[in-house]
C-alpha cells in the first residue's frame, strides 16, 4: 500500500479546490453565476470548456456564436497554462491522487512511462462521433468535475442526485482498471485531460530538473517521477510529454536536494 505523505503544497490545492467547490455552490444562491467549472453562465456570458463546447456543438448540430469568444478565452488559457485546471481545481483528481494509497498494490512498472497514449485520442474520437452521427451530447458524462459540480448542486438545491453518482463511480472504476495496467485515469483515460493536453501548446509554467544539482541523473533515485501523479518522466521528458504535467509540484516539493526548478516563461 503507497503511504500518503501531506506536505504544504497538497494541503494549497486541496484547499483551493475546496474554495472552488464552495464558489460554484454559492454562485447559484446568490445569483452571479450558474453551473460548473465546465460550463459557467455570468448572465448571457458563457465561459465554457473546449470539451463541452465540441460536444454541444456535435450533438446539437448548432454553434452559437455566444459561446465562440468565452470559448477561445478558456482555450487561450489552456494554450498558456497547460493542464493546471486538472491539478488545482478538479476535485476528481486529487480524490484519485488519494485513492491511489488503497488501490496501488505494488509498485508502478515503467514509471514516468515514455508512452505516446495514442489510445486515448481513439477514445476521444469515438465520442466525438457518436455525438456527430447520434446527436449525442450529454458532456457530462466525460467530465470529472462537471460530474461532481452537477451532483453536489443538484443535490444543494433539490436533495437528489441523478446519474451523475453512477458516473463519478464509474471514474472511479475506470482509475483501478487502469492502475492494474501502470496507467491511471488523469494520465491515461479521462476526454477532458486529453482535450486539454493537446491544447497546451505553449505551456509556461513547467518542472525541469537542474541536471548539475540533480544527485541521481543516472536514474537511480527517479523521486520526482515516482511522486507524479501523471507518470511525466521528468528526467527526460520533452516539450510534449510535459503537457501532461497539471502543475501539482509533487516532483519539486518532494526532490530531496531541491534539482526540480519550476519554469516560467522560458
């Protein structure tokens, strides 16, 4: 069984995803905004994720021309920021974070895995589709945070939760199937995560490892990529493969001589 070790850092997110919970439950009561992180109404303004907006768009076979500028300004700061949404307000994600503790039997195989994950871009496509050709649009069932919004504030407001508990479940199942293959749900399955990888283009805000501070560059110690929760392979990660990297500095916070440097702007 992993041991579950809080340092400062975890204590900053779980915090900050606990503020944003406790944002999107009294947004509707006081009547400034409605819905979730993936899709936020302020009055007639719309500030939805690149997921929802593909899916809607798909199913519905209807863009509204409402939703194309809060769109591009959601991509933009994807574009910018790379997969920070994931570590910092998804509250799914560092529920399985946790949860890793009880399902992770043994060590990790491959750990900081070079793997392209060309999978989950076929998962991905065949949602698409199934949205284009059945009219399909029901994003919520491919967003973890949406999921989870949704049912807490249907449940605030109405005293019931609906679907949304069977698929939050289902993420959840999903995430041990796949930690039984050395993958996990974040890294692995989830649409959203994917989507939101393939937009971080520039991504500014990145670990790099100081090779000259590094004690271990012989990958011996491998800390960081062993502490991450998206199995990034630090040390020799390239520009791509950091944009799965949601910010979490897990890696920095845990290098036990401080050789993980977080960049920004360069």
């Amino acid at each position: 069984m992993a041991k579950i070790k809080i340092g400062k850092i975890e204590i900053l997110r779980a915090v900050t995803v606990l503020l944003v919970v406790i944002f999107f439950l009294a947004a509707p009561f006081f009547g400034f905004a409605y819905g979730t992180n993936c899709a936020l109404t302020f009055g007639s303004f719309v500030l939805i994720s690149p997921l929802e907006l593909l899916l809607m768009v798909l199913g519905t076979q209807t863009a509204l021309m409402s939703w194309l500028i809060p769109s591009i300004l959601v991509i933009l700061i994807i574009v910018l920021f790379g997969r920070f949404f994931c570590g910092w307000v998804c509250p799914v994600g560092m529920l399985l974070e946790y949860s890793h503790a009880f399902t992770e039997t043994k060590k990790m195989k491959g750990i900081g895995s070079l793997h392209s994950n060309w999978d989950r871009y076929a998962l991905i496509l065949a949602i698409l589709l199934a949205s284009l050709l059945f009219n399909f649009a029901a994003p919520y069932l491919f967003s973890p945070p949406g999921a989870v919004y949704r049912a807490t504030l249907y449940f605030m407001l109405r005293g019931l939760i609906g679907v949304d508990l069977a698929v939050i479940a289902f993420f959840f199942v999903m995430d041990v199937l796949a930690i039984h293959y050395g993958r996990t749900w974040c890294s692995t399955i989830c649409p959203l995560g994917t989507v939101i990888s393939s937009l971080s283009i520039i991504n500014l805000v990145s670990p790099k490892v100081d090779k000259k501070a590094c004690v271990d560059f012989d990958f011996n110690c491998l800390n960081c990529e062993r502490l991450c929760p998206m199995h990034v392979p630090i040390l020799r990660a390239n520009r791509w493969a950091m944009t799965e990297c949601n910010k979490c500095l897990k890696c920095w916070e845990g290098c036990p001589v401080k050789a993980i440097k977080i960049r920004a702007f360069g």
